[in-house]
C-alpha cells in the first residue's frame, strides 16, 4: 500500500505538471488542492481529500515521498495494508479539517491553497507517539526519540511559512488518535 500511495501522488505530480505545471497555483486549485472559500462557500468538501495528493514542485514531493517510504513501510508491516491506509486516509483528512476548523474560527477569508502529503504522514509519527506509550513496546519507541523525531520534522515549519503547520498539527492528532483502535483491533484478531 505504500508503494501505491507512493505511485498514485507521483502520477498526480506528472498529471499537474502536464496541466501547466506542479507549482501553478491555478492548476493546484483545479486538481483539488485546498482553499477554504471554495470549501465554505460552494461546498466543496471533497478538496480536504485530495489536496492530500498534490504538491509544489519536485522537492515538495521528493521529500513527502521519502517520509511515507521510510515511516509507511514500517506501520504497513505493523498493521497491514487496510489499517496503515486508514491510518493514512485519517491523519491526512484529519490535518486538512484542522486547517479548515482554523481558518473558519481565525475569520480568514484568505485564499491561501494548501496541499501535500505531509499531514497524511506526520499522522504516520503519531503511530510512534502511541508505541511509546504501550508498555510492551516502548523499550523499541523510548519516548525521548520519537519526540526528538517529531520536533526533528515540525522544525521547518517554524521559520518557513510556505509550510503548513496546522495541517501538520492535525495529521499528528489524527494519527496519534485513530492508531488507538486500530491497534486494539488488530491486537484483537491476533488473539483468535
């Protein structure tokens, strides 16, 4: 399933850069990346999903495609594919309804367009956060690393205001919240 993911943001990047280009702010907005008057005013919900699939320009989605190699394949080999693509799924709707929620109690009007992979994949680090805090596994996840890991990856966002920190935010909460019963479900079938 993470080679999936990996391949579907992929062939969007090549779709949008065959559209006019992956860092064009009105192809962005076309194939579905996130502005919040569109979402509020003329219901567009569905842009909270698939702005998870889009990126700026060839860094932007070399570095979320390495993320969601290196933290995808462990939590696919966890839980499975069905569980690590709700995971996924979840962390990503999870970081866009937090960025939505925001913008809407904040009053902004703005039209800044938002997308990425990366509030999908800091849900993958909240993963981690409840490893650490299960008693039979936390000698592998010491809780001082994985929150060394999550500083590590939210550090950028703080000096570069192109990121989207919010939606980095809720991707963390999502993931941290949704592993819970999805670890208890699947610990649950191991046990038949």
């Amino acid at each position: 399933m993470t080679y999936i993911l990996i391949a579907v943001n992929v062939l969007v990047f090549l779709l949008e850069a065959a559209a006019g280009g992956s860092e064009d702010v009105d192809v962005a907005i076309r194939f579905g990346a996130y502005v919040m008057p569109l979402v509020r005013d003329r219901g567009e919900w569905y842009r909270l999903f698939t702005a998870m699939f889009l990126h700026f320009g060839p860094e932007h989605l070399g570095s979320n495609m390495i993320s969601l190699f290196a933290l995808g394949s462990f939590v696919e080999r966890c839980f499975g594919k069905v569980r690590f693509l709700v995971i996924y799924l979840v962390s990503g709707l999870a970081g866009n309804l937090l960025v939505y929620v925001t913008d809407i109690l904040s009053g902004a009007g703005g039209t800044a367009v938002s997308a990425g992979a990366s509030g999908a994949i800091c849900g993958l680090l909240g993963v981690f956060i409840v490893f650490a805090l299960l008693p039979q596994m936390k000698g592998m996840f010491p809780m001082k690393r994985v929150l060394i890991a999550v500083l590590l990856v939210l550090a950028p966002g703080l000096s570069d205001g192109s990121i989207n920190m919010t939606a980095h935010i809720g991707g963390l909460i999502g993931g941290f919240l949704i592993t819970w019963p999805v670890y208890f479900s699947t610990t649950a079938l191991r046990r038949r």
